[in-house]
C-alpha cells in the first residue's frame, strides 16, 4: 500500500560501505532498528510500510511470514555486521535497539529475544542498553512481557492513542481503554525500566474535553514518557479517502495547537519535561535515546523490509515488501533498495532541521550567515529564546514548538 520509497543512487549487492564512511564509525552514538512490518488489523490513518495476513496472502505464496521473520532478520544482522567490519576495528556496541512497525508484539516473543541476542552475539550491547519494543496493548499479556523483559528488554511504548472509545473507534484500533492500564501494570510487574505511552490528538470528531482526559487517563498511570502527536492525514490512507468523501472533516491545526498546549499544561504541572516537540519524560534517563540518535544525526542500521540506515552521512533504504526482502537476504544479497551520499550542505541543512525540534536546541554555528542573521527576528517574534550561555544554543518558546517548521524555514532559507 502506503508510501513510494524515495529514490537514489544503486546500492551494491553486497551493501558494503565505503573507506569514509567505515573510518568514521564508532565517533557517533550507534543503534539498532529492527522493523516488523505486521499488525493484525490496518489503522486508517497509518502509512507505515506495515501488513495483515490478508494483504499479504499464504506465506507459501511470497516466503515471508511471521513464523519465519526473525530468521530473515538476523540474516541481515549478520550482513551488518560483515559489513562494518571492514573499518578494521572492532564493532561499534549498541548503545540502544529499537523494534518498531507495524506490532512487533505480534510475534511471539522468543522470537523478538532471539533477534536482540543476535545483536548481542554479532554487535554486543553496551551495558546501559536501552532496548525498546513498541506494542498494542492487547498484544502482550503478563507471559510474554515476562519473556521479554527476561530476555534483555528493557523499555516498552504503548499506542495508547486515546482514552476515549469513540475516537479508537474512528482510529481503527482494536483494543479497548480498560487495556492500557492492565498492560502497564502488567510491565511493570515484569520488570520493565520504562514504560512509555503515545497519544494522537486531533482524531475527527474528539473534543478537546476528550483530549484532556486522555492525557489525564494516561498520567494517572505514571508512565516514565509519553509521546503526543498530532495527527496528520497522510494521502493513501483510508483517512485520507474518508476526508475526500466528506464523510470526516481534516484536523484543524487551531484546534490541534490547543491541544498541544493543553498537553504540555497537563504535563508539565505532572513534572514532566518537554525534551523534543512531541515528547516529554519524567526524568531525564526517561528520554529515548535511540530516537535521540535519529535526532542528533548518529548512526544506526535498520533491520527489515523499508527500514532506512545512517551510517557517517551514508543513507541507504531496503526493498519495502516482506516477500522481496525475504527474498534478498535469502540470497545472501544487500536488501538495499537505494541509497544516497549527503553532502556536507545537506547535512548541515539536516542538523537545523533536527536539532530546533529539541529543548537542548541548535548550535548557532551550524548555520550559514544568513540563517544567522535570522536570529534576532526569530526572537523579537518570539519563536526562539534570548540566546544564553557560552555557546547560545537556540532554544524554541512554546510558540516557536507549534510553529517550528516556520522557524527552520527561515534558518535555512
């Protein structure tokens, strides 16, 4: 279904890197992504590169499947890290690994152990790993967070989304309100270290009395983080075709900067901090950290089918259809679909656009003169902070959050 993936330069069969890149790693933070592209049921608004059983069909019929996955996935671990090994030192440790989707909770968890204690045997894990897996809270039950949490992970997000049964319903989620807290006591008495929670507002038809008491409910469990965004319509999606059918209207970006003020009220009165645009923790080891790798442009290897990687300004995308991929790594080839080289302007132009989003915000001299003669109207609108301390780092106001896609057009432009 969902999104094209973008297009680039041919990446070779066998996906190695070349000399610049290799003589750079290990100077920046690294990860680990591992995709699952399965959910039992499709969101409406998602254009995830994600799949049912029934758009996929009989895994006789394309040799991928759920029951076979984590053996495609670890094949290409093991290319990774042929791969990397060619910098002639030893490979860098994952500081933080992340299964996203799709659910990857729809695979049995021994499989989800079995993909981390391969990249513990090829990479290893530093020992503070942060190791994440996203989950719908009915998709895990006390035995399997057990297994997991046993099997070395150590943080969970939840797609809470709402507390509000009319909004999951126009969400196209299965699980019911009554679920979350059940699946966060339920990691809790497993052991997990942090519990994270993600919500969307501005769903068709939510109040912004719905929106307050989802970000209340979602509080009243204590999680470590929570994630708040808003949600955007994205074209080939079935909320995207309802819109155009006038059967819902499209989100109102009035009404979605008075909930992105509401929640930031309500979380900040609770204790917890913003530390990029659409995330707050309630301590600072609360934070993600392997999304803040994505953030401030360090490197990872994205496992799975559309899963994109960085490695020292090296970007390259994998074949989108779990059939190819299986394919691919099947063969013992590079499931790289693409790839491209940044150059240092683009990766200038990258690390504005990233970094503005985070409250330790942009270093001044990542930006050209132009950008910098931007600084003080970007102040005197009160979109950025008075320019503070030794290095002046530009910090966002709250203002400048809603209206940071303003802020680094102008930065760039």
């Amino acid at each position: 279904m969902p999104s094209t993936l973008p297009v680039g330069d041919p990446a070779p069969a066998d996906g190695r890197l070349s000399k610049a890149a290799l003589d750079g790693l290990g100077d920046q933070p690294f990860g680990i992504y591992v995709h699952v592209p399965f959910c039992t049921v499709r969101c409406g608004y998602c254009d995830f590169n994600t799949y049912t059983a029934d758009e996929l069909g009989p895994p006789e019929q394309h040799g991928a499947s759920r029951s076979t996955y984590a053996d495609a996935a670890i094949a290409e671990l093991r290319l990774a890290a042929d791969v990397l090994a060619g910098a002639g030192r030893p490979l860098p440790q994952a500081q933080t690994v992340f299964f996203g989707g799709g659910t990857p909770t729809v695979l049995d968890a021994d499989d989800l152990v079995r993909m981390l204690q391969a990249v513990d045997q090829l990479f290893g894990l530093a020992p503070d790993v942060e190791v994440t897996t996203e989950a719908n809270p009915d998709s895990v039950s006390p035995d399997s967070l057990a297994r997991l949490q046993t099997g070395g992970f150590t943080r969970i997000s939840y797609g809470m989304q709402s507390a509000v049964p009319h909004v999951l319903a126009t969400l196209d989620r299965t699980h019911h309100p009554d679920r979350v807290p059940d699946a966060v006591t339920w990691a809790r008495a497993a052991g997990f270290e942090q519990v994270s929670l993600d919500l969307i507002h501005g769903t068709p038809g939510e109040s912004l009395a719905d929106w307050r008491l989802s970000v209340e409910t979602a509080l009243a469990m204590e999680p470590n983080h929570i994630s708040a965004y808003a949600l955007i319509v994205e074209p080939g999606t079935a909320l995207a075709r309802r819109v155009a059918r006038g059967e819902v209207p499209e989100p109102d970006d009035d009404r979605a900067a008075d909930c992105y003020e509401l929640a930031d009220d309500l979380l900040g009165a609770a204790g917890y901090e913003w530390y990029e645009l659409s995330n707050w923790a309630a301590e600072s080891q609360a934070r993600c950290r392997h999304n803040l790798t994505y953030w401030l442009s360090g490197d990872w290897w994205g496992i799975g089918p559309g899963a994109h990687s960085h490695v020292q300004g090296v970007r390259w995308w994998n074949v989108k259809h779990p059939a190819a991929y299986a394919a691919r790594v099947g063969d013992q080839l590079s499931p790289a679909h693409a790839r491209e080289v940044l150059d240092a302007g683009t990766r200038r132009v990258e690390r504005v656009l990233l970094e503005t989003r985070l409250a330790t915000g942009l270093d001044p001299q990542v930006l050209d003169g132009a950008g910098r003669e931007q600084v003080p109207a970007l102040v005197a609108d009160g979109l950025v902070q008075p320019p503070a301390g030794g290095d002046g780092r530009l910090v966002l106001t709250r203002r400048g959050r809603l209206l940071a896609d303003e802020v680094v057009r102008r930065l760039v432009r």
